[in-house]
C-alpha cells in the first residue's frame, strides 16, 4: 500500500478523485467496485487500497486540465468541465451518479418567476451569473446574443433579481430552482460524471489495461446498484409459467433440486419490479424466494 505522501516504486497510476460534491459518491462507487479509498480530513492525498495506484483530491472543475497535462493519468469529473476547458481526454466511460441520484444532471439558464424575459433573444444585453463561464458564452454566440456573463463563486440562485438578470446553473432535481422562485428559459446541455485518461498514459499498454479494469469495475459496481439476486424454487410443472414473469437480466439459470420434480432459479432483475415480481411468484406456487444485493454486475 502506498504512504500517504509518498511514491510507492509499483506505482502504475496517477488517479485523479473530484473534491467536494461527488466526494462521498465517488469513494462509495470505489468502495463497490473493490478499492478502499481512505481519507483524511485535512489532506488532498487519500490512501487506496492498490499499490499500482496514487490519488489526489481536486476539484472537478480542474480534473479534466489536469489530466489533459499529465500530472494524472486518468481521473473521474464531469462531462460539463471537459467542455468547460475544452480539454483534449479519452473519454474512457460515461459513469452516471450524482451526490443526489443516478440521473444525468443538467446546465440551464434560469430567470425569476415573474420576469419579463422569455426567450434566450430576451437575454440580449442582460447580465448573467454562472460559474460555468466559456460553455454560457459559447451558447449565447450560437443563439445570436450578446450579454455580460460573469463569475459567480456559489449561491448563484440568490443573486437574481438583485444583482444580475438571469442565471446558468446545474440542477439536479429543481428543487432549489423552484425554492428562490426562479423559471427555467433554456437547457444549455445535460452532463454526467466521466472517466477520462491522459492521451499518452491511454497510449501505453499497461496503463491502458489497467484504466480499462478500473472501468470495468465501476462500471459493474453502478450497474449492481438498480439490480438484485433472486433465487426461489418451483415445481417442473410451473416451471414455464414461473419464468414467463420473470424479467431476467439473462437467461436465468435453471438447476435440478434433489426433488427430481422441484428446479431451482437465479436470476438479476431490477430491483424496482421486485415488489410486484415476488407477490406474483408466490401465487405461481414458487417457493423460498430469496432476494440478495450485488455488488458488480459485469456484462
């Protein structure tokens, strides 16, 4: 295992983990996939549990520079900084996961409820506060609109009406949109966390093996966490009907019990029709159901 502060010499990779929001997400999807990452408190140098790999925290609104330059290898933020930067990455996967829910998130332009702007045309001359300043420039130059776009260093919901006229920010849910009274005018894009690699490091065949078995893991491990195990037992005779009702990941796997005329099942669902699957197995005469969690799921 690699010191906190120091090069192990079977170092491979230089990891980039995002600072702040995905923080806790991203460590818990690591924790899935197989890789015990621990943090300390007051210091950007967490401990993982490979000694091929080195992490450092940094924010996600720099990760993509970082990697793009070399000082990491690879590295997850999201796909908003990437085209924030204009970085030049591989885009190794797309790992869909938030601090708040397993949707894409999205970057939109917003106006009070009551404002007399109701087209992106309306923004012409206005003044607007985002913290994502070259995509909000870049998307008023292709609609046409000259206004002033400036930085804002956070709670950009309360600075309208006041101090600018409309804002661009990124919601997940629309709550706190909805909270400050605030209207959304316009989707810029929708984003979500990536993984992403150094263009050289991707070049150089053991790295890129182990970039791919990482992605692979994360992959696996955010698939594990919408699907479930399901194991039962039924009689031959209302085997057909059984796995009729069953919407199987795969073809379930169908194993003879020592009761020449009983046939055990496995099978991975979605664990969000478990609850109409179990009542309705049960009235097909199945029988010792047992539902368990996953931790990967590799296609």
């Amino acid at each position: 295992m690699c010191l906190e502060g120091m090069s192990d010499s079977k170092t491979l990779l230089m990891l980039g983990l995002p600072k702040g929001n995905l923080e806790e997400a991203t460590c818990s999807l690591f924790r899935k996939a197989g890789f015990k990452i621990t943090m300390s408190s007051r210091s950007y140098k967490p401990v993982v549990n490979d000694p091929e790999i080195e992490a450092r925290l940094v924010r996600a609104q720099e990760m993509s520079r970082y990697v793009e330059h070399g000082f990491f290898d690879c590295g997850l933020t999201g796909e908003d900084w990437i085209l924030e930067n204009e970085s030049d990455v591989v885009e190794v996967c797309d790992l869909v996961y938030s601090k708040v829910s397993s949707m894409p998130s999205r970057w939109i332009i917003a106006v009070p409820e009551n404002s007399d702007i109701k087209t992106i045309k309306d923004l012409e001359g206005k003044r607007i506060a985002t913290e994502l300043i070259g995509a909000t420039k870049r998307f008023l130059e292709k609609n046409g609109v000259s206004a002033e776009v400036e930085f804002s260093w956070g709670a950009t919901e309360v600075k309208v009406p006041e101090m600018v006229d409309a804002i661009v920010d990124i919601t997940e849910t629309g709550s706190s949109l909805r909270a400050n009274k605030l209207r959304i005018l316009e989707t810029l894009f929708y984003t979500n966390t990536k993984f992403i690699a150094n263009k050289e490091s991707w070049d150089n065949p053991e790295k890129r093996r182990k970039i791919e078995n990482i992605a692979m893991l994360l992959k696996s491990a955010l698939e594990a966490g919408s699907k479930v195990g399901l194991k039962l037992n039924t009689s031959k005779e209302g085997l057909a009907k059984v796995l009729k009702e069953l919407p199987a990941l795969r073809n379930p796997t169908v194993s003879q019990l020592s009761q020449s005329d009983w046939v055990a099942i496995e099978t991975i669902i979605d664990e969000s029709i478990v609850r109409e699957i179990i009542p309705r197995l049960k009235e097909l005469g199945a029988e010792g159901i047992i539902e368990y969690p996953l931790n990967k799921v590799v296609y």
